[in-house]
C-alpha cells in the first residue's frame, strides 16, 4: 500500500480565508471537513463528487502506512438556496467501490461510463504480493437498462510497474486522458492520452513536453470547450502545483496559460470543475493547512455603453479661402504642411499625415513666372490625436477550430489608466487578460467586446467592439 498512497498524495498534495477580489470571488464550499482532505471535484446534475480521507464507518475502516483514512468518493447537493446537503458516500451500485483507495470518479457526456481511479488490488493478503504495493489503476464501468456493469481494468494500467489515475473525457468520448508515474515519462508524474479505437482503449501516449515538464502535471479536466485544464509545479507560477490550461489548435497544443493570480497561489491548486461558460468552477488547495474544495466566481464589470472601433486616419481635405483665383493667372498656391511634404495646387486640397502630432500648415501665394513668394494666405498649427479607445486585433474571418489570438496592442487611452481588460466573446465565453487566445465551435457573426476598468476610478471605463465572421 505504501507507493500507491505516495502517488495518491502526490497527485493531490499549504495556507483558510474567503478572498473577494474586484473581478473574482473565492470561498471554501460547506462539504470540507477540518481534520479530513477534499480533492477532485466533479459536478453534474447540481450534484458534486468528490474524494475526501475522512472517517468512512462507524466499524469497519481503512488505513494507509501513516495510520491515515483512505479516499472514497462522497456526494452533496447543491440546493436552490446555495447551500450544500450534509456529504453521503457515492455508490452507482452496491459494493461498487473496492475498501481501499478511490481517488477520483467523472462521467462520461451522455451519461453512459463511468471512470475511477482506485487501488488495483481489493485485499491486504493480494497487495502484499506485489513489490511495488497496490499501485493505482484506472477503471471504467458502463450502463444499461439493469444499471453500471462491473469495473474494467483498462489495458494500458500496470499492476506492478506504475500508476495511472485521474482521467478525463473528451466531450466526443473519443480520448481518455490521465495521469502516469511510467519511468519513460518527462517528469515524476506526467499527462498521457488514449485513443477509443475499435472498440477499445488504445495504447498510452505521453501529451509531450509541451505539457509535461520534468516536473508534475496531474489532474487533468477536458472542457466543453477543448481546453484542457491541469495542474503543475513545473510550468513556473505562483509555487507548488498551480492550475493551468492549454488550447488544443490545428497544429497541436497551446503554450500553457496560468490561472488568474487570485486562484493560484503559493500553496497547491489542483484538481478543477469549470462551468461551460467558465465563469466559475471549483478546484482544491491546500491553502489551509489542508486539502480543501473551493469555488470561485467571476464579478465580470458590466459595460453599458461600448462603440464600435475605428481605424485612425489622418487623411484630411484642407481648403482656405484665397485671395484670387489660380486657375486663369501664373499663380500657384503652395501648401506646406509640416511633415517635410508640400504640394503645389489650389485653395482646396488633399493630403495624408503620417500620424498624429502637431503640425505647422502653412499657405503662400506664388507667382510661377518669376518663381516668388507673392503672399503669404494662412499659418496655422493642427494638433492630431488618435481615437481614445481599445481596438481589439485579430482575423477579421476565422475557420471553426482555429486558434485565433486577440490583443489590444493598438488601443489608446490617453489620460485613461486601464486597471484590467475583459472579453465578452460572443458565444457566451467570457475572458480576461490584455491577450486572449479562443476558438469558436459555431459558424456565424460574432461581436467581440473588451472593456476596460479604470484605475483611478471603478466606475471610469471603456469599451469597443468589433464583429468577426466565423466559417467552414
């Protein structure tokens, strides 16, 4: 028992408080026990499971090398009123869970798998036979009409060589991702990948040093939106294991993005649910002295008034009134307009400055037989500015499945101090950051909107918008 439980602790993993910052909310959810450890969240149907040591029975009770509770998987209801019923073990079938170690349980997108992570062996006299102890392992069940089969050990786990746990579902059911101690890994624990081919579960393969680092990524979550979240201490961040996520794109995997700083922090962030409109979610932390489930909710601003971007442009038609007409007389107006360009022509004329600035437009009067200055018709200084606005870069047409990038590296503010930026992306996902990276799953006109929250006062903002078109 004694490696399975050091890769179960390593996999989850120290610092209790409710933080409110301006643009998110962060509280510990009522199913933490004080003295016990709750990890791996996964909530559907307002119904949270989850892994927790704490006492399970009354009679009978489980412990590891350290006299230690082992993990089973609890549940809890989140009510109307936002309060969560009192945590009751989890069992889809009677004697469905072995009495050993269960560290963590999702479902599949229609409800028909079930995937566990769980110690391999359902005995001490079996697990003493091993040289390696009762490694972990994943396991899958299925549902019918009679309700969940037996659980199946999944062929590319190993009863004596490594572990395997944490999976993770793609929303098509085609790929299970999950976690592994294999010695031929980039790290101590890295994110491997199986493919259901032909009926069955395909041979592992590692996500590649693009995600897996010589550190640890454990705890893997597939969402709605393609990206795959994880946790890592070996992707830099706030210390320890922080929470990060990749976008997967035509071309592969995303570099990976950290959570906001108001979620990772010193301590350990691991294991997340996030909302399909990621606009909360709940993951655990030990940030109390303890592993503890917390959720977290983004107080995105409102923007009431939000304009349409422009392109700057400096092109101007200048006109002056002169005091004779050209057009008949060896006479020639010539336009000086202080940005090392003149022209010759009439009273009326175009021109493009290459900028803003200030410029010193001067007007004369000159007599083209003898090539002299006859008056001088207007001296006058215009100053330029650009719009005072954020202007959002990106394709203005994008394929589904594309990885499109969007800054805000052409904005002016002027005198406006900019504090942070927020994305409303048209499709209901909601983003934060002076750079965004998004893919769109639908074809259509989207408007994407940034605001921006003034430093100097909260309720000073902007906002600009822009419409892009989404296509086969």
């Amino acid at each position: 028992m004694h490696r399975s439980y050091l890769f179960l602790l390593l996999l989850l993993s120290c610092y209790c408080f409710s933080l409110s910052a301006q643009d998110i909310k962060i509280s510990p959810i009522s199913v933490n026990e004080r003295h016990s450890s709750e990890i791996a969240p996964f909530f559907k149907d307002s119904v949270m499971l989850f892994a927790s040591n704490r006492k399970s029975s009354l009679f009978v009770n489980y412990f590891n090398d350290n006299k230690e509770y082992l993990y089973h998987i609890y549940q809890s209801r989140l009510k109307p009123d936002s309060t969560w019923t009192k945590p009751t073990p989890f069992q889809p079938e009677p004697d469905f869970f072995i009495p050993f170690n269960t560290g963590s349980v999702i479902y599949s997108t229609d409800d028909s798998l079930i995937f566990v992570t769980q110690n391999h062996y359902d005995s001490y006299k079996r697990s003493k036979k091993s040289s390696n102890g009762n490694l972990m392992g994943v396991y899958m069940a299925t549902k019918s009409k009679r309700g969940w089969s037996r659980k199946t050990n999944l062929s590319f786990n190993s009863k004596r060589d490594y572990n395997t746990g944490h999976p993770a579902i793609s929303d098509d059911g085609r790929y299970l991702i999950y976690v592994s101690d294999q010695k031929d890994g980039h790290g101590k624990m890295d994110i491997y990948v199986s493919e259901f081919v032909n009926g069955e579960w395909g041979e592992s393969q590692n996500m590649g040093d693009h995600i897996n680092t010589s550190e640890t990524e454990v705890f893997p979550y597939y969402h709605p939106s393609g990206k795959l979240f994880f946790a890592s201490d070996g992707h830099g961040g706030a210390g320890g294991l922080d929470l990060f996520y990749v976008v997967q794109t035509a071309t592969g995997w995303s570099d990976p993005i950290a959570f906001d700083s108001s979620i990772n922090t010193s301590a350990d962030e691991f294991g997340c649910y996030i909302s399909e409109d990621e606009q909360w979610g709940f993951f655990a932390s030990n940030r109390d002295d303890v592993d503890n489930i917390y959720r977290f909710d983004r107080l995105f601003p409102t923007f009431d008034v939000c304009t349409q971007q422009v392109e700057d442009n400096f092109c101007f038609t200048l006109e002056e009134d002169g005091p004779i007409e050209v057009d008949t007389l060896p006479y020639v107006y010539n336009w000086d307009f202080g940005d090392g360009q003149s022209a010759r022509g009439g009273i009326v004329i175009d021109h493009c400055f290459p900028g803003p600035g200030t410029y010193r437009i001067k007007l004369d009067l000159i007599d083209t037989l003898i090539n002299v200055e006859m008056l001088a018709v207007a001296d006058y200084e215009v100053e330029l500015e650009r719009t005072q606005q954020i202007f959002i870069s990106s394709k203005d047409t994008v394929t589904l499945g594309e990885a499109i990038d969007f800054d805000l590296t052409k904005s002016y503010f002027s005198d406006f101090k900019p504090e942070a930026f927020y994305w409303d992306m048209g499709d209901g996902t909601k983003l934060k950051g002076e750079t965004i990276l998004h893919i769109f799953r639908t074809k259509g006109k989207y408007q994407i909107k940034c605001g921006a929250t003034s430093a100097d006062s909260p309720q000073t903002k902007l906002c600009s918008f822009k419409e892009i078109i989404v296509i086969d």
